[in-house]
C-alpha cells in the first residue's frame, strides 16, 4: 500500500509542526546494556549494547551491524503477547525508472504472493492468520517498510516466511497480472481524494525532471499497458528493481521477541545474514526540486473535489535531517504554528480570516527538505490571501528581530524531556515499523532516542533557516471551489484542475517590506508543562477492573486506579446524557456547534497543555456530549475545571459562530466526495439505528439554526443531566471524588443542571430483520468511479456464547476471505469481513470498494460463503484448534497503554454492557465450542436457506452508474477459477428508510453483565 499522505509529508495533525518531537539532551535516560555478547559469527561486524532508552521502557536492546551492512535492533520482552519484525529498504518511489511509475509499490505489493522457499501465494498471510498474525506494508519516496505481527510462539516461523521476501522472491506472472489491479483499484481508491490530488500536483509543479515529480502509486496505464505496448516485460523489470536495489546495506531491521537478545540475534543472523549486499549507495538529492523559475512568480490556483478552502505557503529550505540534535526546523516550526496569544493563528483568526494553521518543516527526501505554512481560510479570508501572507511575514520578521531564544529552545527541550521519560510502550507492530525506518538515520546507540534528542541550541542554524523565509523564495499555492471555471492545466495523474499566475512585484516588494507587528508576541512560559510525577500507592485491596464509588440521580462515578502501567498519567472519560441533544436534525446542529464555538473558544488556552502533554476531547453524541482529559495527571484537573467553567457559562462569540456554522455545512455538503465503501458503512448504520438523522436532513436544518435560538439552546442542554463517569490512572479515590463534586458544583452554580429522571435514560434500539429476510438499500455516490457495498449478515443480541461463535467464524473465514476476493479475484483493493456490533446486537459484515456492480460483488460474497462450508466441513481438529487459539491471543492481547486500557473499559460503559472482565470471560467459553457449533451456526444464519438468516445489503453505484440490478446471474461464473455462487432469492428493496424502520420490530435493550448494587463499594 502507500501511506497516508499525512505520513508522506510528515504531518499527522493540525499541531503536528508543534508537537513533532525532537528531543533535546535527555535527562533520567538509561544506556541499555545487555550481558556481554561473544559474537564470532562472521555475519556480524558490531554488537552495540549499550542504547539509549527510556527508564520506564523494561525491553532490552541490542543493536548489530552485520558484516553484509544490514543492520538490526533486536528487542526482547518476555511480557509481550505479541512478536513482530519489520525490515525498511531505503528505496521508494524516487528510484523507481523513469519509464515505469510505481514500480517500487508494485514491487511491495508483489514480495506478499509467494518465495521460491515458501511458493504457496498465500503461505506468508495464512501462517499469520493460523497463529493471530497480522502484516502489511508501505511505499514512500524514500523507503519501502514490510513488517508484521504474530502470536509470541511463531515468531522463528514467522520471520523465515518474511525473510525470504529479500532473498527468493517469485514474481510469478500470474500474480503479477492480478496484482497490477490491486495497485490500479488502490489508485482509483485516491484518485478523488484531495490530499493525493494536491500531493501529486505540488510534484507536478515542480522540476520536471526531478524524481520528486514521479507519480509514485502506479496504476494500470503505467504498470501493464504502457510497458505492454513498449515491448517491457514488467516482470522482468520487477526482478531487476529487486535484484538492483534490495541490497543489505539498504536494509534496517527491527525484531521483537519474548525470546533472549542471544535467542533473536542467533535467528535474525541466520535468516538475515546471506542477504546480498550490493553496496547500493543511498539515492541522494541534493539539487531542490523547488529552484527559482518554481518560486516567486508562482501561485498556484486549485480546484478541490470537497468545499475546502486552504492556502499553503512553501518555502525549499536544504536537509536539516543531520542538524537532528538541534533541530532549527522544529524551534521554528515551534513558534510560527504556535496557537496561544499573540500568535500568528490567534491575529489571523481575530480578523476572521482563517480557523486553523500548521507551521513547520516538512520531509522531502534525503538532500532537500520544505518550510510550510498552511492555513484553513474562511470565506473572507480567501478575499484576504495576499494580507495573510503579509502577516506571516511580520511574523517571521517579529522572530528575526527578536533573535533565536534559549528559553522557548529549553522549554522545547523540557517537554520532549518528560515526553520520553513517560512514554508508553508502543505496540509491537507500529514499533518494529518505525524503528527499521530510524535505523537509516540515526546511530544504533540514539535510535530510540533520536526524535527526542534537542541537546544544542544553535542560533546560527535557525538564523540560517529564518533566511530562507523570504518573499523572493515564496511559493503560493489556493485551493477553493470558487476557482471553477478560471482554470487551464489538468495534472496528468488525477485530474486536478489548476492555474499558474505569477505573483506580482509590487506584492513580493510589499510582503519583503512586511516589519514587526506589535500583536505579535512569543509564547509565554507553558505552566501546564508537569512538575510533580509521584505514583500514588495503590489502595489496599485495589479491584482490578473499574468500580463503583459513587451512584446518584446526577451522576454514576466508575474509578479504577492504574496497577498495571505505573506512569504519571490518568484518563477522564465523561457521557454527558441529554434528551434534547439528538431530538431531531435541528438539535443535533445545535449540539455540534455549541461544542464547536466552545473547544474554538479553549483553543487559546487549552494549546499550552497539548504541548505540554495533556489533550481533551469535547463532541456531541447521540446522547449528549462527550469530553474525554488525557494525558499527565498533575495538571489535569486545572483543565478539566477550565473547560467545565466554560461550558456552563458560554458565551457565543457572533463573527465564529457564522464561521463554524459555514464550515459546518461545507462538511457536510463534503460527506458526498467520501469513499464509496464509506457510503455504504453509513447507510447501513441509518437503517439499523432506531434513530439516526440523515446528512440531508441535517444540513436542511442548519438554516434553521441561528443566533438567538442556539443561545437559548444552550441552557437547554444543560439544564437535565446525567453523568456517567470513568475515572483511571494515577488518581485517588478522594481526588476523584473531588473532581466530580467540582463539576457537579459548577453545572448547578452555573447552569442551574438537575438530575434526569430514570425513565429518561434509554437507549436507541437496533432494528430486529425477520428470519429469512433479505433487504438491499441503493444509492449512488456522486463523485467516485468506484462501487461499495457493505453486506451483512445479523444474528442476534450480544451474549457471550454468540459472541464467540461469530468471531470464531470471522477468525476462520478471514484470510481465506482476503485471498479468494481481494487476491485471486481481484474484486477491489478494500476487502474486508468482520463482526459488526451496534446497540447490542451483532452480526457478520462484508466491505467490498470494486469498480465491479454491486450485485456482481453480492454473488461472489455469497460463492465464497458457500466455499466455506466445506472448507470447515474438512478442516481437521487440529486446525480448528489452530483458530481457537489464534482468536484467543487476539482477544487476550494485553494493552500497552493505560489510554488503551480506558478505552474497552469506557467501551463497556457507553454500551451499558459493564462486562469489565470481557476478555477472560469469553476466551474461557471460546475454549469449550466445537467445530460443530461453527458448522450449526453457519447453517443456521447464513446459508441461502437458513431457517434464521437475516440479510441486509447496501449497494452504492458509482458516479458512472444510473442503475444497477439488484441480483443477477453471471455467465462468467462457469468459468473454472471461480467458485459458482448459489441462486440467490428476490429480495426486498428499501425505497424509503423511514418505512423500512417502521414496518420492523426492534431488539430489546442489552442487559447489563453486572448487579450494580453489588459494583458498589
């Protein structure tokens, strides 16, 4: 696959730039050094044992350099539940020839499908399956990451499979032939998406014949029918790209085990060693791709597929990647996206230009790099383009003539600082994936460290930096719908509508003349940045699962105090139940924006605690609102109160609220453009909810919505409660306590909130489908070429003997699911089956995204249901022993973090199920099923004649399409490589959602797992 753009460009948030953690000189760290190694395999050059990491980080490391210029890390931890292994090549898209775009991914995409070792195209994806397994890959310009997980046992076979990728692949020519439509149906997936679009055309509008230009994804024009035409034989060229460029010294390697350092070292260095190594040197760039016919005299105008109003500002800069200690892109980026008072944000966002700004360096590859300032315009602000820039250049000149500042460089320090010193432990996959990435970077003994590691304050180099801000090197690019019709280039590859007009020199003179301006000001002093990191000692008798401590007409208080992670950390989750919140369309709006004009309203404030490691989150439900604080407990309650303050006591700032309410409607005018597997996920859940409004509905109403009705609203809302609370981490019972009586002090003095009645706390039912019922619901998605569907299949009320039957069966149809849709048959690049669980009920789903009819994918679910009996039917008790214990790893995988841990309790408690202990509970009754109970529950609920099959399909049309059957038979399917489907009855089709609900019956509420009098303390 490739990765989110936002991975391309290094951007993961709006506070991306000001959060990117660069550490500066780390105090408390711990140099791991393991027993002493006698390496005498000639395989290996350099043992490195002694590597910096976090105290709190309990694996232990070992760095090699193999003689063949690999290198690896190797992790031990005999508490995980899951290994994993990961090897980055540094080759990506940027290599790949110039006549055959997307090679490199076609490349990742092909290394899956069979080794001369393991031939089996399946063999690698099976064995993961078989032992609660999991992979996946991704392509940049620069690299190209494999990596996997799997149950602690086989991680030796598990790595052989993986390692023959790099030594024998096959390319076999007919995977090749259907995997070139994997790499088209994922072009075609991002072929509308305008983070891709603007992506691909900032290459395009670059050096030409820079590699930065190339269209890094591929598709079918590019990877059959041009190399076809040109007399290439792609496969060939695929073995040659291979032979030339996966050599060893391009390789970083992670492995993570519970087995010793000595154990993993003896299996990397058997495996890994006989890589070859090429002495392929690292591709470097050092010309820019941005030169100076790019620059001045550009600014781009873009048409966007969404109602999405963004200017970007972009200035080359040279690779800081090796200044990583110092880091001047980051102290920038530090300032100018800063977001408290004084700030460039704050100025802009006072004139009503624009809502959001991210500022700061951005990855090209290795010899050029980017500064970017991105701004979220309003309507006015897109008349104001020329004025906003020359505020950023009184920022930028307000930073020159105060000169680079020790202190805002320490306090950066001072955060990465605590940031490693309490970090989580990562999962095992996400960790091995990045860790072979930093191999190429940094030195064996900083690689944990490197992204934390500020240790020189350098002003020349932010001088050098702030100099490269300049007009004369700006380049400008506005993207607006308003731009339709003044356009006259289309990129090649997706289609963006765009024109190049030079900035004038009158403007680039004024914009260089641009002096200080005295609103602007540096951050102040972040007084949310932690200072007491004391673990409270746990309460005798401490209960390990969230209990009860208190239970009133108001509120319902679960507290739980961390045992497991032992970090200054807590997590403070609150349901916020209303009736009026979800009454109809019109209070929906009002919610949603009453919470958008509020967290608008924080911003200011609330940003020096993000920085400082300490997040909210603030949304309307279907049930009223949720706020969620976490992150380091010493200051969390300081802004908990801030928020609870401001919420009961709101005023509405007039100009922000016609701001966020057009944005509000742009968003969801833009729901149209999202994918069409999307589409299809979203009408399902409008049929099966009780009551859930519509995006038509919605945005009728938003007209409806004005000032003085939401400023009566308000009051409304919170004038009847109920607070259902989970309080967790490195808290005690009586701060939580506290906590709580000062919030429920603060609605009351404020917002003059009572209780909710009892009867008034009922949830939304699910839709009950008669047995032998079958419903498809039909739409069209106005903007993508591809189809979705979404098929599922309902059993019943969630108990713990269904539950696992039916995830049993997903465990056991997964990888064939995946193999015989995605792979063989080539329905699309989204593939997907898996429980669906909504308001306590539960059944099994299908996900398809294709260019192929809706009711064509229908019929090939419904084949490959009817494989499977007989494949289950067949399957040795071995095997399905092999499936019990693969779901039971999965479900027993131990959480790595306390956030996670929160989260499934949380989950219980939203649900109203309270089964805090789940997890041991259903895997002790998954261990007692039998094949039998599989074979009885697939007869029962899912064969064409099953006595309790309960059938709903969703099927979206693409763009291209006006109609589309509902059912069809498909000559085709006598061909022998397909599985024939079964004659499929007629089913009932939906014209009207609101009708389809009210002719149906509904499932009654979920009980509770557990006695609340009894959960009481």
């Amino acid at each position: 696959m490739f990765p989110d753009i936002c991975l391309s460009v290094n951007c993961s948030s709006r506070k991306y730039f000001s959060l990117w953690l660069l550490f500066n000189g780390l105090t408390g760290t711990l140099l791991v050094s393991s027993l002493p190694l006698r390496m005498t395999d000639p395989a290996v050059n350099r043992v490195v044992s002694e590597i910096i990491r976090s105290p709190e980080d309990k694996r232990v490391y070992r760095g090699l350099e193999f003689t063949n210029g690999l290198k690896a890390m190797l992790i031990s931890d005999p508490t995980t539940d899951k290994s994993s292994a990961a090897l980055d090549v540094h080759i990506g898209s940027l290599s790949d020839p110039g006549n055959i775009s997307g090679l490199a991914h076609f490349c990742e995409h092909m290394l899956f499908l069979g080794t001369k070792k393991y031939p089996k195209e399946n063999e690698y994806s099976q064995f993961l399956s078989e032992h609660a397994g999991s992979s996946n890959a991704f392509t940049s310009g620069e690299h190209t990451n494999y990596y996997f997980d799997v149950s602690h046992e086989h991680l030796q076979g598990a790595l052989d499979r993986f390692a023959q990728f790099f030594l024998c692949p096959l390319f076999d020519e007919s995977c090749k032939d259907r995997e070139v439509n994997a790499v088209d149906s994922e072009h075609e997936k991002n072929l509308m998406n305008d983070a891709w679009r603007l992506f691909q055309l900032e290459k395009a509008t670059g050096n030409p014949n820079h590699p930065f230009s190339k269209f890094g994804t591929g598709n079918k024009l590019t990877l059959e029918t041009r190399p076809s035409k040109d007399g290439i034989d792609i496969r060939q060229e695929l073995l040659q790209f291979h032979s030339t460029y996966y050599s060893s010294n391009l390789m970083g390697l992670c492995v993570l085990g519970r087995e010793s350092l000595d154990e993993l070292t003896s299996m990397v260095v058997k495996l890994f060693g006989e890589v070859e190594n090429k002495n392929v040197p690292i591709p470097e760039f050092p010309e820019h791709p941005f030169q100076e016919e790019h620059l001045r005299q550009y600014k781009i105008i873009i048409v966007p597929i969404k109602d999405i109003r963004n200017l970007y500002v972009t200035f080359p800069i040279p690779d800081l990647q090796k200044y990583y200690k110092s880091n001047p892109g980051h102290y920038l980026g530090h300032l100018i996206g800063h977001e408290g008072p004084g700030s460039l944000l704050s100025e802009l966002k006072s004139k009503g230009w624009v809502n959001t700004l991210v500022g700061g360096q951005k990855e090209g590859a290795k010899g050029f790099m980017f500064f970017i300032i991105n701004v979220d315009l309003t309507e006015e602000g897109l008349l104001h383009v020329e004025d906003i820039i020359f505020h950023m250049f009184q920022y930028i000149q307000t930073l020159r003539t105060e000169g680079p500042q020790e202190w805002v460089f320490d306090e950066c320090k001072d955060l990465n600082k605590v940031a490693f010193r309490f970090k989580d432990k990562e999962r095992p996959r996400g960790y091995t994936s990045k860790v072979a990435g930093l191999l190429h970077y940094y030195p064996l003994e900083e690689v944990l460290a490197a992204e934390y590691l500020l240790e020189d304050f350098r002003p020349d180099l932010i001088e050098m930096v702030l100099d490269k801000l300049r007009p004369e090197h700006v380049r400008v690019a506005v993207v607006s719908k308003s731009f339709e019709g003044q356009t006259d280039k289309t990129e090649e590859w997706y289609g963006t509508q765009y024109k190049q007009e030079a900035i004038s020199d009158e403007t680039i003179e004024k914009w260089a003349s641009a002096d200080v301006n005295g609103k602007f000001k540096l951050p102040m002093k972040n007084e949310f940045i932690p200072t007491n990191f004391e673990i409270y000692p746990l309460e005798k008798d401490s209960p390990s699962v969230p209990t009860s401590i208190k239970d009133t007409a108001m509120s319902k208080v679960w507290f739980k105090q961390d045992d497991k992670f032992f970090l200054p950390k807590a997590c403070l989750n609150f349901e916020f139940f209303s009736p009026f919140a979800y009454v109809d369309p019109l209070h929906c709006n009002m919610a949603y924006l009453y919470l958008e004009l509020l967290k608008d309203s924080l911003n200011e404030y609330a940003y020096a605690a993000e920085l400082a490691g300490l997040n909210y989150d603030l949304q309307n439900t279907v049930y009223g609102m949720y706020l969620s604080v976490k992150g380091y407990n010493d200051k969390q309650h300081i802004l908990l109160k801030k928020i609870i303050e401001k919420m009961a006591t709101f005023e509405i700032d007039e100009k922000r609220f016609d701001i966020i309410k057009e944005a509000y409607m742009r968003s969801l005018n833009n729901f149209r453009a999202e994918q069409p597997h999307q589409h299809a996920m979203y009408y399902l859940r409008l049929l099966m909810t009780e009551v859930a409004w519509t995006k038509d509905e919605l945005r009728e109403a938003l007209d409806d919505v004005t000032l003085p009705r939401l400023k009566a609203f308000i009051p409304q809302l919170l004038s009847r409660l109920h607070i259902e609370v989970l309080l967790h981490g490195n808290i005690t019972k009586e701060s939580a306590l506290g906590m709580i009586q000062m919030l429920e002090d603060t609605l009351i003095e404020h917002a003059h909130t009572k209780p909710l009645l009892p009867s008034q706390l009922i949830r939304y039912r699910e839709v009950q489908v008669p047995d032998g019922g079958w419903y498809v619901y039909q739409q069209r998605n106005e903007v993508h070429n591809n189809c979705g569907i979404e098929i599922y299949y309902q059993t019943d009320m969630q108990t713990t003997h269904d539950n696992m039957l039916l995830e049993l069966f997903c465990q056991i149809i997964s990888e064939p699911c995946f193999n015989t849709l995605r792979t063989k048959e080539q329905l699309g690049y989204i593939v997907f089956s898996g429980p669906r669980r909504a308001n306590g009920v539960q059944g099994l789903r299908f996900i398809i995204q294709s260019e192929k009819a809706p009711h064509y994918l229908e019929s090939r679910v419904e084949a490959f249901l009817c494989t499977m009996e007989k494949a289950v039917e067949e399957m040795n008790e071995e095997a399905f022993q092999k499936h019990i214990q693969a779901l039971a790893i999965r479900r027993l995988d131990k959480p790595k973090k306390l956030s996670a841990e929160c989260a499934k309790y949380w989950g219980e408690i939203i649900s109203q199920q309270y089964n805090f202990d789940r997890d041991n509970i259903e895997v002790a009754y998954l261990k007692t099923l039998t094949k039998e109970n599989i074979m009885q529950f697939y007869r029962d609920r899912l064969t064409v004649e099953a006595p309790k099959r309960h059938k709903v399909s969703v099927h979206v049309l693409s763009r291209e399409m006006d109609s589309c059957p509902i059912v069809g038979e498909f000559p085709a399917q006598n061909d022998v490589n397909l599985a024939p489907a079964p004659s499929l009855p007629q089913p009932t089709l939906v014209q009207d959602m609101t009708e389809f609900k009210r002719s149906l019956p509904l499932f009654p509420l979920v009980k509770p797992h557990i006695n609340f009098m009894a959960a009481k303390l």
